[in-house]
C-alpha cells in the first residue's frame, strides 16, 4: 500500500512538471517545475480530504482550553531544542529563558499543559537549527514543496532533521510520537483558518505562499527585527507623490 502510494505521488509530479514561464521564474526555487505539482497535491489532495476536515473536526470537538494545553505542551517539549540552538547562536539570554521555561512549565506548569512561565515574563523564544545555519551564514539553499508538509528550503529542512535529534520527543514510545507529530501537524492547520480567504483570493497562491515563507522565515532568522533594504541613492520620492 505505502509503495502504491509513492507511485501515485511520483506519477502525480511527473505529470505535472512542465517550463515555467520565464515571468514567474524565480532564483529562490529552481525546482519549481516540481514544487508547483506537489502544491497543487498537498492542497487539492491531502490538505482537502484529509488535513483540512481533520482541522475542521477537531476544532468542533475539542474545547479552546484543551486545544491551547495541546500547544502549550508541544512548544515546552521543544523548549530544549530552543535552548541548544539559542546557544549556538551565540544567544545567552534566549538560551537561559528557554532554560527557565522548560523547568517552570514542566514542574509548575504540569509537564507543560499550562504555561506558567510566561505569565512570569519568560515569554517563548523559538530557535531552530535552521535559523542557527542562516546565522552562520548558510543561504536558504533551494525552496521545496514538501509532500504532507508543505513549504521549506534545503537549509531548514536539514535543520528539521537535527532538531528532531535533540527533541526530547525521541524519548517517547513510536504510538506516543506519532500522536505528538499529529496533534501538531491538526493545530497548525487549524490555525491557518482565518487566512485561508487571502490565499484562495490572490492571483497566484503558489507564490502567495512562498513569498510569505520567506518574509517569515527572515523575520524569525532576526528575532522580528529583519534589515531594511536601503533605497537607491537615485530614488526619486516626488516621483510616487505625482502618481
């Protein structure tokens, strides 16, 4: 069944892959003439009849406090990785609080279902290893659609897979780990409600997406403070005021 299943989603790629106009070439994906296929796959199939309803129901049935305890044990297991790559990149201060947050949540917080650090002012800092590489200098390397997961670049998905060395979740049982990636994977999507209508509503989603992925990916890679690019010397502002 699962090597069927791998046919059907090379076959769907393969079918798909086509020239992409030179307009909507970009030098950030040159493996657009696969990812567009397998975005057209992740959101006409897997998002449409699986995740989507799975995010749909889930919402329906489970009560805002339990969903927000779900988010709150998640981000304490990966308090951790916060911590090391917080360190890495040479960041004292956000390595201690995500120190100070795991030992608060997972004592006083009850293994990190009620997030007691930030009401003491500890508020979360996310660090991943693929932010520690962009700090080291390593580019984005090429963007990828990737299958059930959607949008990621060479360098963050190598630093997926340290992080998911160091995760504490690599203690837990294959069942319990696999309900932790679930849990995960239906609240991202059910958060992604309430921007559905500006993704269905832009002319090209494919780019939409990307374009967001990438302004986030450099707002986190500079803690929410991303360089301003400088205007040409020869930038004329009368020029928009006379439009």
């Amino acid at each position: 069944m699962f090597r069927h299943s791998i046919f059907f989603i090379f076959f769907v790629v393969l079918a798909g892959c086509a020239q992409i106009p030179e307009e909507k070439v970009d030098e950030r994906d040159p493996l657009q003439s696969f990812n567009r296929p397998m975005y057209d796959f992740n959101m006409d199939v897997l998002d449409a009849y699986i995740l989507r309803p799975a995010a749909v129901g889930y919402i329906t049935v489970t009560p805002a406090p339990v969903r927000r305890s779900i988010v709150n044990f998640n981000d304490n297991i990966t308090a951790p990785t916060d911590m090391v790559n917080a360190g890495l990149q040479g960041k004292p201060g956000n390595m201690g609080i995500s120190f100070a947050r795991f030992l608060v949540n997972s004592t006083v917080g009850l293994l990190g279902f009620f997030d007691v650090a930030s009401s003491l002012g500890l508020e979360i800092v996310d660090e991943d290893f693929g932010q520690t590489l962009g700090v080291w200098g390593v580019g984005d390397g090429a963007y990828l659609m990737i299958p059930g997961m959607g949008p990621s670049t060479a360098r963050n998905l190598t630093g997926d897979v340290v992080d998911n060395f160091v995760l504490p979740e690599i203690t837990l049982t294959t069942p319990q780990t696999i309900l932790v990636f679930a849990l995960k994977a239906v609240e991202a999507r059910a958060s992604l409600m309430p921007q559905e209508s500006l993704l269905n509503e832009s002319l090209d989603p494919y780019i939409f997406m990307k374009d967001i992925y990438f302004q986030r990916q450099l707002y986190e890679l500079y803690d929410g403070n991303p360089p301003v690019e400088k205007e040409p010397d020869d930038f004329d502002e009368d020029f928009l005021e006379n439009l």
